[in-house]
C-alpha cells in the first residue's frame, strides 16, 4: 500500500512529460476506384422507334407513306452507357413496303416469348440489337427490350419489356385514319 | 358598428406590413460573424468527384491516356481526387494524414497500393512514404491571422500499373481506401 502511493506521483509525472502531443482535430475521408470486369458489368441501353407515324417532322408524310425527301430524318434513336471493356452493338433492320392507310381494328403479333428467346444473349458480355420488319430488340445480360415497330398496318408501336425471355406487352394503341 | 369599423381601420392598419412586409424579409441579408474563444483547429476533406467512383481500374487505350502518369512519370502527382481544409488559430500544428490500400469491395484479400499526393502550400504537394503509407509536416499560424488552407488538392498515384491488375486478373468491382487527417500541436 505504502509503494502504491509512491507510484501514482510518477505516473503522473510520466504522462506530463510525454504527452506532449495534443490531438486537435481528425477528420477521415473515403475514396472508391472502379475495375470493371466481366463478372458485373453495368450495362443500360434504350431503342426507341418513333410511333408517330403520321407526323411528316418524323419523316413520314400525311399518307403515312416514306418518301426521299425526309426519309433520312430520325427514325428511331438509341442511347448506351457501359462501363463494360468491349461492347459490340450489332444492328440490322429490314423494312417492306408499301406502307398505307388501312383500318384496322384489330392486329397480330407474333409470339414476343419466341422472338425474344432466339435473340438469346451469347454471354460474353456482348450486346445485340435485331431490328426486324416488325420490331427491334435490344438485349443485354440483364434486361432485353422488344418493342413493336411501325408495320404494314401502320399501326403505332407498342413496347414490350423483356426479362429472363419472358416479355410484357406493353400498351398498345391503335388508330382508326 | 363600432366593433365593424374597429375591424375595417386595423384591416387598413396592416396593409402596409402585407404589401411591403415580404419586400423588407427579402431584403434582409444577414451577416454571421464567428468570434472563437480559445483554441480552435478545424481540418476537413472531401471528394472532388461526382460520381461512383474516382477512376477506372482498367487497362485500355483511354485509360492510359487518362493514367499514364500513374504508371510511369513519376514526376507528376497523379489524379486529383479530392481537397482537404483546414482552419486553426494555433501557433503551429502538425499534419499527419495516412491512409489504407485500395481494397476490392468483393474480396478484401485484393488490394491496390498507392502513394498518396497531399498539396501543403500553394506550390508544394507531399508524398506519403513508401511502406507507411503516412506522411506528416508541420504548418505555421501567420502572425496576424488565423491559419487557413481552403481546398488543398489530394492525389492518387497508383503503385502497380493497370496492365498488371489485368495480368493478374484482379477482380472486378469497386476499391475503396480511407485517408485520416489528424492535426496536433505539441
């Protein structure tokens, strides 16, 4: 007990002397870096067709007929962002004509499951875009995009989302001219 | 009656306060002033980027346009990733700033080493030291003013070279590293 008490006064003195540092301030700060890879890579891309088709500013005339003058107007638009190392952006679209008024009251597509299931991706982190008479698909590993483009009905597209092959139609709308 | 008539000329009263009211509260532009009694220090860091992320961590021909001074002119600083401030009426202080490696989010047995830029005055950035990952220097209160550093440029040079995280196929995903900035007097 008696030693104890001869300690704490050297204790004290210790601390005095090397705590001679006074800690005013800390402040930490986080910082991330990015490796993309094949394992996650982040890919988003959107096709649009433009369904007005009456609207000569989309480059179609009253009749709904394509004519030379504005055929090289925008005709449907897509945007990409990835952060992927490659991408390979396959697009290939066919159209047959003639397009003309017709009332229809009704229309048939074909099966979006087995359209979007043979557009499979080929899983090398490659993207595909089809473009048929009828629709446009845009794929990616995670999400594939059907939508219905402008036909010989000239009926206004309608999308269809496809996810794991499995597609919703979306709304479709329809016009009597 | 007179209660009505009461009413009407208090109404009249406060047009003014209404009409010109929201004119004077807009016009109103406060002056804060700071008095500190004491001893005051105050040191702060943030990222420059807006994004997810600082850089990429890949081999491509973009990148190493964007990188190449990681990797091999070692006399430039590196990517600028964030600022750092400090405000402090002390007479002098110590800065010690030290930090992580770069550790892969998915797998924390990957890590990316790298030296850390630190911009101490207006012409002059510090390097960490190699192996420590620290570096520390002293700063100087001016005599008439408090001492006040204000977005102080930190920078990120990378140890190994992009083509190497790709020969050893580091793994993909997000790196994260945490810098700690402590200032202390003696």
């Amino acid at each position: 007990m008696k030693h104890f008490w001869m300690v704490v006064p050297l204790l004290f003195l210790s601390v005095s002397l090397f705590a001679d540092t006074v800690e005013q301030d800390r402040q930490t700060m986080q910082f991330a870096a990015f490796r993309p890879g094949d394992t996650n890579p982040v890919t988003n891309t959107t096709l649009n067709m433009i369904t007005d088709l009456d609207s000569t500013s989309n480059g179609w005339d009253a009749s709904g007929a394509l004519t030379a003058s504005n055929y090289s107007l925008g005709f449907f638009t897509w945007t990409l962002a990835s952060n992927s190392k490659t991408l390979t952006f396959t697009l290939s679209f066919k159209i047959s004509g003639p397009l003309v008024n017709e009332d229809y009251a009704s229309s048939t597509m074909d099966d979006e499951d087995a359209f979007c299931g043979r557009n499979g991706s080929d899983g090398d982190g490659h993207l595909h875009a089809h473009r048929d008479r009828q629709r446009i698909a845009v794929e990616t590993h995670r999400e594939r995009v059907c939508e219905v483009g402008p036909s010989e009905s000239k009926q206004r597209g309608s999308r269809n989302i496809c996810i794991d092959s499995h597609c919703h139609r979306g709304g479709m709308l329809r016009r009597k001219t | 009656m007179k209660r009505k008539t009461l009413v009407i000329i208090l109404m009249i009263l406060s047009l003014p306060v209404v009409l010109f009211g929201v004119v004077s509260q807009s016009n109103l532009e406060p002056l804060k002033v700071n008095g500190v009694l004491g001893q005051f220090t105050n040191i702060a860091a943030s990222v420059d980027y807006s994004g997810a992320y600082a850089f990429q961590l890949v081999d491509s021909t973009d990148n190493n346009n964007n990188y190449g001074y990681l990797e091999s002119e070692t006399n430039k600083t590196g990517i600028r990733i964030g600022s750092w401030s400090l405000v402090s009426n002390m007479d002098s202080l110590t800065i010690t700033i030290s930090h992580d490696d770069l550790v892969s989010a998915s797998d924390s047995t990957w890590t990316i080493p790298y030296t850390l830029g630190v911009q101490k005055n207006a012409s002059d950035i510090a390097f960490d030291d190699t192996g420590t990952s620290s570096m520390s220097f002293n700063l100087s209160k001016p005599s008439n003013s408090p001492l006040s550093l204000s977005n102080y440029g930190l920078f990120v040079r990378l140890d190994y070279t992009l083509s190497y995280l790709d020969t050893n196929s580091y793994p993909g995903g997000y790196y994260y590293s945490t810098i700690t900035f402590v200032a202390s007097s003696s």
